[in-house]
C-alpha cells in the first residue's frame, strides 16, 4: 500500500517477486550470527567465511541495504515490513550460494522477529508473549539455517564498544542505549525462538577464543 508514495518499496516488492516460493537449501552448512550491535557480529562472521572457505551473506541482502535509512525512518510496520522482505531475499541468495559454499550469515529471521516484538510489547520481560508462542516460531515458507548462534556480551561492554566505534547509531540501536527495558525484550525475545533456536555464545572473551568456540560449535552441529 505505500508503494504508491514509497518508490523504495515498489523496488523491494518487485525484487521479492522474483524469488522462487520455495527455496531449498544446498548441500552445504547456513550458520546465522544473531545478536545486538557491538556484540562482535562483523569479526566473527568475517573470521568464520575466511577459516571455513565460505560466503559471507547479510541482513538486508545487499540489492536494498541502500534503501535501510530510508526505511529506519518510517513507521514501526513499514520497516518491520522491509525486513520481512529481506529475508525472504535473502533466501534466494542462501539456497544459491549453500550449493556451492558453507553460507554464513549476519542476522536473519530472528532479528526481525525479536525487534518486532520487543517494539510492539511495552512494558518488562514478564509482558512478553508467553514461552512457545507462535511469535517465536519460524515461518514455515523461509528457508531455514543449519544453526543460529547468539552472540552476547555484558550491557556495560558493548555500550563501551560502541562507543569506541563512534559508528552513527539507527534509532533502534539509540533505543536499547536508552531503554534497558527495550533491550532485556529484545534479548530474552531471541532466546524463546524456536525451530531452530538460538545458542548462545558469550562474546565477551577475545576474538580468538570466541571463534574457537563458534567453530567448534559448528563442527558439532553442521556436517561440513
């Protein structure tokens, strides 16, 4: 519907066209990377391509990560709309890529539903939809990953490294500096999904060792 006034939309809607409604994964391991920004997302997912010889694939796909701002701006079911489209985009470069190469990914599926649910609950933890809740659960039309790690580090440490980033943050991110709230529903949201769930990985060691423990994560769980 805001196609008509949003020729941004109109671009994605016809991108999201194009993909095939069924997309099947290749023979090779998906691994996502979930996480709050500043959790080590972009050095983990880096270091993983390099050691295991893989694609490296991102949320939004790169064909509309240039329309983000746009989107950022709009309100809550406009963008939450744009990245539900992007996964689903995202798809078609995972089930091309996975034929070839293990595909590893930052962000998913996942992140969309936590944030959509954290902005559309107000209120504490308690106020969250209830364990196994169809909120948690992921859709059955999208091509599902291998394994989807969590990355976590303590609040205080990754305000610390987003400071020392001093990268301009989206109004989301600005949100979970401010509302710890915000932020406790947005984490405690990523732990209650389901099929598959999240493991978490405590982000807080150096990045050495938090590679040895992804790795080995991966070794365990995906057939490489």
């Amino acid at each position: 519907q805001c196609a008509a006034w949003l020729p941004e939309a109109g671009a994605v809607l016809d991108l999201l066209e194009k993909c095939p409604e069924h997309q099947k994964k290749g023979g090779f391991p998906v691994v996502v990377f979930e996480g709050l920004d500043a959790t080590g997302k972009t050095t983990v997912t880096q270091s993983v391509k390099d050691t295991l010889n893989g694609v490296l694939l991102r949320s939004p796909p790169a064909c509309i990560s240039q329309w983000r701002t746009i989107f950022d701006d709009k309100p809550a079911p406009i963008r939450r709309a744009f990245y539900a489209a992007g996964n689903y985009i995202l798809a078609s470069e995972i089930a091309k890529a996975s034929t070839q190469a293990p595909v590893i990914i930052d962000r998913y599926w996942h992140s969309t539903a936590a944030y959509t649910i954290a902005t559309e609950i107000n209120g504490k933890v308690q106020d969250l939809p209830p364990v196994c809740d169809d909120a948690y659960h992921w859709p059955e039309d999208l091509l599902k990953p291998d394994l989807v790690l969590l990355l976590t580090v303590d609040p205080e440490e990754r305000i610390r490294r987003l400071q020392h980033r001093g990268l301009e943050k989206t109004k989301e991110e600005a949100e979970l500096e401010d509302n710890s709230l915000f932020r406790q529903r947005v984490e405690e949201s990523y732990r209650r999904m389901v099929n598959p769930a999240c493991q978490e990985v405590d982000a807080s060691p150096s990045k050495e060792e938090v590679l040895k423990t992804v790795l080995e994560l991966i070794e365990k769980h995906c057939a490489l």
